[in-house]
C-alpha cells in the first residue's frame, strides 16, 4: 500500500462517522488522482466524544477521492446491550474537501427513527416526535499533514440542521448550535504502536453538556471527554488491518471540589446498565480496509 493510501486508512478507522482525514499533500498523484477505499471496523462499544452509545457494533465504509474532494458512506449496526434486545442503525453522508493539512466538510447523520432520511423543516422536532437527522459542519486542520513529525490534530463540529435545541427562559426554543472541538496527538511507540490522546471540549451549552448551562456559565469551555487509544497496524498491498483499544474518560462536570468523588463513582459504576452516561468506558476493535488509487 503506498502511503497516501495508508494515511487514508489510518484517517478511516481513527474516528466514527465517515472519519476520513487528510492525506500527505506531498504524494505524487497517480494519472487522475482517484482513491477508493472499502472496509469496516468491528468494535466491542460504539464510543463518542464522551458517551457509550452502544455494544457490538459493525460499522462499514466507503470512501470516494478525487484529488481531495472526497464523498464518504458510514454505518454502524449494532446492539443497544450486550442482550441484543435492540439495534441501532446508523448512516452517515459526508462530503467535503482535504488538502495541504486542512479539511472542510458537511455530514449528514441519520439513526433511522421512522422520519425522512432528509426531512424538511426546522432545528427542532414537532412535540410528539424526535428528529432522527442532524446534519454537522466541521472544520479541522493536520499538522502531521504539512509535518509529519508533528501529529497535532485539531477539529470543530458544529451542529447546523436537525434537533438541537433547548427551551430558553422565555419558554422558546432557541437553537444550541452544539459544538465539538477536538485537539488530538499520536506518539509511535516501539514495535510500530501508536499512542493516541484526544481531548473533547464544549464551548457552550449544547447537546455535549445535555443543554444545561457549561460548568454554571454558558460562556465558559468545558473539558467533555479524554481518550486513549493504542494501536497496533499491518499493512499488505492494498489491505490493511489495524487492531485497537481505547479507553474514554467522560470529565464534563468534574472540578477539583468533587474531582475525587466523580472518579470513585466512575469506578465503581465501571459495570454499570447505565453505559451512557459513565464516566468511564472501553472497548476493543479490529479494521479491515483495502484501498486502490488509479
């Protein structure tokens, strides 16, 4: 596998949602520059930023470059418990540009509730129903794209269609425009592992902080989420496989006056039914991807 197209694969099995990222801008492009990539991750939990959204899950992808213009297919069919009393289907559609290290794309999110895949209508859902789509904006910029010794990742999602509201003190729903920042750094370790830290942040209240007001003051950023995730990749022509484990501290709310009792809690509720919302979580993975440039 060339290493464009190993940077591709690497971007795909490093995030959820259609998690393509940027490749190395200093590669020779091949007659047109097309790059197709197909594979799929199996993970043990459905993490993201912050929350345990589900058990086994199988997550598949397709991604379509051209010369950095990318359109991106991501599912993810899984159990809601270990039970598997319930699925929960996902899709997501993301288009956007990557290049030079910085990348801008659009990413429509939708779980299968029973409403049109691109319903009409506001930010918010009628009383008796809830939105199944939302759509998010999201900018990031790859130092480890421009400076490979330097893997410094820095992301923002913003969330712009769907239902992503809260009842203001006048009685009306006012759109939260929920936000996303993530700052990431990779560390190679012997044997070829890689150490990967990110850090979630909510700027202000929003979905991240369940629509209540961050740390007391909606004009303060909150720390959401910290994740380690160690990684080990093999690599044959155009196949790569990737094994993988993370473990998730969800901090929103933690400050040094119950600093000691929140993280006593996280341990004794490791266990927990109530996944979603533990402070601390885990799961393992395995990815298989193959890729081909024309």
């Amino acid at each position: 596998m060339n290493k464009k197209l190993l940077v591709l694969a690497l971007a795909l099995i490093g995030a959820g949602a259609c998690p393509f990222e940027a490749q190395a801008s200093n590669n020779t492009k091949k007659d047109i520059g097309l790059i197709l990539e197909v594979g799929a991750d199996m993970v043990s939990s459905y993490l993201w930023r912050g929350y345990n959204i589900g058990g086994l899950s199988i997550q598949p992808s397709v991604t379509l470059d051209w010369n950095g213009l990318y359109i991106c297919g991501w599912g993810s069919i899984g159990a809601d418990n270990w039970t598997f009393e319930d699925m929960s289907p996902e899709m997501d559609i993301t288009i956007g540009y990557d290049n030079y290290g910085v990348q801008i794309d659009l990413t429509h999110l939708y779980y299968f509730g029973g409403d049109p895949f691109f319903p009409r209508g506001g930010f918010k859902p009628e009383p008796e129903e809830e939105s199944s789509s939302t759509m998010e904006a999201h900018i990031g910029f790859h130092l480890g794209d421009i400076i490979e010794a330097v893997p410094l990742s820095i992301d923002w999602h913003t969330t712009v269609f769907g239902a992503d509201y809260y009842i203001n003190e006048a009685g009306e729903a006012e759109r939260a425009w929920s936000t996303y920042i993530q700052v990431g750094y990779d560390l190679n370790l012997p044997l070829d592992f890689v150490l990967g830290a990110k850090v979630g942040i909510t700027p202000w209240k929003g979905l991240y902080s369940n629509y209540n007001e961050v740390w007391k003051n909606a004009k303060t950023v909150a720390i959401n989420n910290v994740n380690l995730r160690l990684e080990r990749t093999f690599e044959w022509e155009n196949l790569y496989l990737g094994v993988w484990g993370e473990c998730m501290l969800n901090c929103y709310g933690i400050d040094k006056n119950n600093l000691k009792t929140e993280l006593t809690n996280a341990i004794n509720d490791f266990e927990s039914d109530n996944n979603s919302y533990q402070r601390l979580n885990w799961c393992v993975g395995v990815s298989l991807y193959f890729g081909n440039e024309w």
